[in-house]
C-alpha cells in the first residue's frame, strides 16, 4: 500500500480514539452473532494498526491483539474486500502465519470501511478446521460488518467526540468506565478533573475576545493535557473547560498528588494557554465497579470545586462533601414542588421594634420550608442554593403573595404594620419585577409604602450598576428599600451612598457580641451608626440578643431593632398575640 494512503488509513483510525479502549458490548454482541452464523469457536472486531491487529471485541480469543504481519485482517483492512482463507495449510501467503502456527485452519473476514473510504479492519471469523465459506454466509458477515461500522461511526458523532476539543465526551467517560469495571472490577483507580477557569473568568474571556478565542484556549489545553497523559490513556472533555482522566491502576494517592502538581507544571511552562495557570484539580479513589460512573464524575469536578474555593491547586473528594452536594441537589430538585404543595413553605415574623418608644413597627417576613423526608430546612441552607437558579423568581412571588395577603388580613384587622420581604439578587435582573410588586399591592388595596423591599449588601455587589438602576426605578415607585446584613458584604461606601434606600440593617455579626460599652464591637457599631446617620440612613439593629444590647443601640440613637430579645420569627397566631401582649405591656 502507498505510504501517503496507509498513513492516511492509520490517522483516520487513530481520530475514531477506539484503539486501547475497554471492550463493549455494543461490539461484543455483534462479534458473538457473527461465530454464531458461522457456528464457529472464534470471531472478532479487529482493527489494522501500525504494526499489530487489536481487537475492540473478541469472541474465544483471550489475547486482545496479534502481530499486522501475516494477519489476514490487514489484507481486508488493505483491499477492502472480503478474505476467504479455506485452508491455511495449503495456502501460500498464510501457511507460516502466526495464526497457523496457532493451529487455524479457516479464516472469513469483511472489510469494515469508513465513510470515507478508509478500511479500518475486519470482522472476522476463524476455525480450527478447514472449511468453505457460502454466498449467504459472507453476506451475513458483510452485514454485520456494517453494523459494526454503524456503532463506531455513531459513537464518534453522537455526542461521543466533542467538536471543540477533539477529546472523548463525559458519555463517553460514562460507558468506558462501565465496560472498564466488567472487565477488571475491584481495581483501584483514581478520576480525575481538572476545571480550567472560573466562570466568571470564561465570561471575561467571550466578552473581552469572543467565543472562538475561547475554543481556541479549550482546544490548546486539551492537546496539552493529551499530550501529557500519552498515546494510551484517554482525556475527556467533561464540561465547557473541565477534562477528566483515569490513573493508572493501584496508583498511591499522595504520590500521584505530587505526580499531577509536577504534571500541570510542566503545561504551564510550556503551554501557550495562560488560561492554564487558574486550574484546579479534583482527585476521586475508587475501585472499578463499586461506585457508579456519574458519581465518580461528580465525586471528582466536586473536589475540583472545593480546590478552586479554597485556593488550592489539587483537592481530594470527601465523602462529606459529597454528601452535603447530593443534599443540594435535591433541596434544588424538590423546591419546585414545594411551591406547589400547600403544606410545606410557610411565612413566619419577625417583629421590628422602635427603640425609644418599644412599639412594633412592623415584621420581618421569614420563609420557612418543611420537606416531607428532610423535615425543617432553614432558609440560610436552601435560599443560595434556589436563588442561583430560575427558581429564584416563584419563590419570590411565592413569598410577596403570601405576606401581602397576610398584610390586607391585618389591615382589615385594624394593625398598621409594615412588612419587609427579602429577596434575591437573580431577582433584580427580573425586568417585570417592579411591575408584579406593584399589582401585587393594588390588588388588596395595600399602599407601596407598606412594603420594604430588603436586599444583603453581598446582592448588589453580584452585579453593582445593574442593581442600582433596578433599585432607583423601585424606590421611584415609591417601595422603601432595606441594604441588609449591611457591614458583611465587601461594597464601598461610594457605593452605598448611591443605593436609594431608607434603612439600613446592621449584621447580627457585630450585635450579638455587644454587651459594654467598649470593645471592637461597640465601636464598631457605633460608628457604623454614626456614619449611616451621617448619610440619612434609618439604622436597624439584627440579631439583639439581650437587654443590655438593646440599651447599648438605644443610647447610640439606633432607631429600631429586631432579635431574640423582643421576638423570635413568630407564626401568624403567635405575632397576633405578641402584638397584644405588647400593646398591654405599653399601656
Ligand atoms: P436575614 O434576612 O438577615 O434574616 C434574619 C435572620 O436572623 C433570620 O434567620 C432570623 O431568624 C435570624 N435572627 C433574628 N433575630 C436573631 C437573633 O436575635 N439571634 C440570632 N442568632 N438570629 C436571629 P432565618 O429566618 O433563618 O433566615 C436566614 C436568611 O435567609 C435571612 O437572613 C435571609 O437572608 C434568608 N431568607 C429568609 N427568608 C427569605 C425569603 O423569603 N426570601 C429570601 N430571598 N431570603 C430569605
Ligand atoms: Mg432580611
Ligand atoms: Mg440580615
């Protein structure tokens, strides 16, 4: 054969990415079909390498490959027709074959050949007696030929290859490592993931270079890590800049720490992809078959997360971290029905107290979840997983219905309060949110200045410029507006100085500790008091524990406050009473 075409021949098999890779039974299943329309002991999928027929599936062979020379699947693969090898006694191109040497007599291959004309290999039959091989029986094995080139050709494009990188996909990692555990269960591996960049360092990149800058840097970090792995293991490319590899078999863990650090070191110096510099590294033990392969995926990316928050190059999974994930993902996965069901989410308050005449002002509204298996679970657990997502918008509506309809059921009761509702920060990016707040008061009659909208210092810093315009528009409409958890949040002053609202809420952080009138939180508080008036600032005071605390905010001019000391979040009954109890106690 022509050099130029075997090479060729030899790259488009190479591209297929299916040489050392686990059998499959997929393939097997055609293999076994093919002996059995022969009615003969060995068959198998064979493909024509550089020098050695390796076998993707193999029927009564235990070996998995043979020398190419004097193989008669490298004449199929060569010619691309069908070999028939009746005796391979009397034939003379075969007679002092390896194969003969092993006692074949019979030989019947068909080409399997791709699109593009390049002959892979064979699918092959082969007996230990002489035989002849029927019209039928080769136009079955013809057939079965270009089964077997379907399934690879389907592999390569559905979603098996990804386009960008050229690598094997995550459902790819998914079957190798299933077919890998039928054949060597119990071995001991280690998966790993490396995470190439922070999200918001991707976006900088599309934004600042545009999307193909960034497949270029995918592409270039995949080669690398290929590359540095070698012809016989396998990358993947498991996510938009994630890339996950197996270790060796019985590999120890610490050593292979240090492997991997010395590994991206060596792509860092070389590579060109400055981008490689932010990666992070998950690493998963387990042994082939004892752990099914999404969860040793997302074992790995989840250490890979913890590295990157931590600041670490390499993390190990941890079981309790693990744990705490699936946790997440189910709170995720059963909100949605808890905004449907009537008897899990309920509305609690928290009532707000004027410091220097001890009246209640208002409440702050407080979601409370009761799961049917989990139980309780707070808000402070299941709020920053929900309102990453699109459920953030109907729990927010959820939670405005609600305490409005609460708010008219006072009002009608003759209680003058205001009410506050939190929300998030996915909320502000809501271009009609104003609007439904609004409607949501018209439609029990309810004043906008009933309602305080309260938002963390942390929400407006996810995307500052964007969040000020939504707020100016809401404090246009005429809803006050409440900076919460104020002091915790990482904004600046300049910042805050423009946000638009009335009152802001000091972090129970720095309440709880105060009990005298010195020490840093004293202080702390103080000026922080000072200052806010100093801007025009109404100061609330969260988390007031103690008598002495709530004197302490008095004594600054704090104007009001909530804690433990006045209320705890109160069911609907409960704040009823409260409040009664509270008009008494001040009469
Ligand atoms: P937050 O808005 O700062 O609410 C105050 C939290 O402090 C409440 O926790 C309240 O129960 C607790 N707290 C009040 N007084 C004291 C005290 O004296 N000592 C101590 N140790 N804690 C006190 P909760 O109800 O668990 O809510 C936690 C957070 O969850 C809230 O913090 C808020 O950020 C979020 N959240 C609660 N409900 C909603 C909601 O409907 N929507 C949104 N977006 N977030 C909510
Ligand atoms: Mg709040
Ligand atoms: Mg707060």
């Amino acid at each position: 054969m022509q050099d130029y075409r075997e090479a060729a021949r030899l790259d488009a098999l190479h591209q297929l990415k299916l040489l050392d890779t686990p059998p499959s039974e997929h393939f097997d299943r055609i293999t076994r079909m093919a002996a059995q329309i022969f009615q003969l002991p060995i068959a198998a999928v064979s493909l024509t390498d550089k020098d050695r027929q390796w076998f993707k599936s193999r029927v009564g062979v235990s070996h998995c490959a043979i020398p190419r020379d004097k193989a008669p699947c490298s004449q199929v693969a060569e010619t691309r027709d069908v070999v028939v090898i009746e005796d391979f006694a009397t034939d003379p191109g075969y007679a002092d074959s390896t194969l003969a040497e092993h006692g074949t007599r019979f030989y019947a291959g068909a080409p399997l050949v791709t699109k593009d004309g390049y002959g892979l290999g064979a699918l092959c039959v082969l007996g230990t007696e002489p035989r002849v091989a029927t019209p039928e029986e080769l136009a079955a094995l013809t057939d079965l030929a270009a089964m077997v080139m379907e399934q690879i050709e389907l592999q390569h494009a559905f979603g098996r290859i990804d386009p960008i990188s050229g690598l094997p996909t995550r459902a790819q990692f998914r079957d190798d490592l299933a077919d890998l555990a039928l054949d060597c269960p119990g071995q001991a591996r280690i998966a790993v993931v490396a995470d190439l960049a922070r999200d918001d360092q991707i976006a900088k990149i599309v934004g600042a270079m545009g999307a193909p800058r960034l497949d270029e840097m995918v592409r270039e970090a995949a080669h690398a890590i290929q590359g540095a792995l070698g012809a016989d293991r396998t990358a993947y490319h498991v996510g938009t800049t994630q890339f996950a590899f197996l270790s060796p078999p019985d590999v120890d863990v610490q050593a292979y720490v240090a492997l991997l650090e010395q590994g991206f070191q060596a792509i860092r110096a070389t590579s060109s992809v400055r981008f490689v510099t932010n990666v992070a590294i998950g690493m998963r033990p387990f042994r082939l078959g004892e752990v099914v392969p999404e969860d040793v995926l997302r074992g790995a990316a989840s250490a890979a997360q913890d590295a990157r928050r931590n600041d670490g190059a390499i993390a190990l999974y941890s079981a309790a971290r693990d744990t705490e994930m699936r946790r997440h993902y189910d709170l995720l996965q059963d909100f949605g029905a808890a905004l449907e069901a009537d008897d899990q989410l309920r509305l609690v308050y928290q009532p707000r107290v004027d410091l220097a005449t001890g009246r209640c002002l208002g409440a702050e509204t407080l979601l409370r979840w009761r799961h049917p298996e989990l139980g309780d679970v707070s808000p402070a657990e299941f709020i920053p997983i929900i309102e990453q997502t699109a459920l953030a918008r109907p729990a927010t509506q959820w939670v405005l219905e609600h305490a409005l309809d609460q708010l008219a059921v006072w009002q009608a009761a003759g209680l003058d309060l205001t009410l506050s509702v939190n929300i998030s920060a996915a909320n502000l990016m809501e271009a009609d949110l104003i609007q439904r707040i609004q409607l949501a008061l018209i439609a029990r009659q309810l004043r906008p200045s009933q309602l305080e909208i309260e938002l963390t210092e942390s929400a407006m810093m996810a995307q500052p410029e964007k969040a000020l315009a939504m707020l100016r528009e809401l404090a246009e409409a005429g809803i006050a507006l409440a900076i919460d958890d104020f002091g915790t949040g990482h904004s600046s002053l300049a910042y805050l100085q423009q946000v638009p609202a009335h009152v802001v809420k000091i972090d129970q952080a720095f309440v709880r500790g105060l009990n005298a009138a010195w020490g840093a939180d004293y202080v702390l508080v103080e000026t922080m008091v000072g200052l806010l008036h100093k801007l025009g600032r109404r100061v609330v005071a969260e988390g007031v524990e103690t008598a002495n605390a709530a004197a302490l905010l008095a004594s600054m001019g704090c104007e009001e406050a909530q804690g433990y000391w006045f209320a705890r979040p109160l069911e609907v009954a409960a704040f009823a009473h409260w409040i009664e109890a509270r008009k008494a106690l001040a009469a």
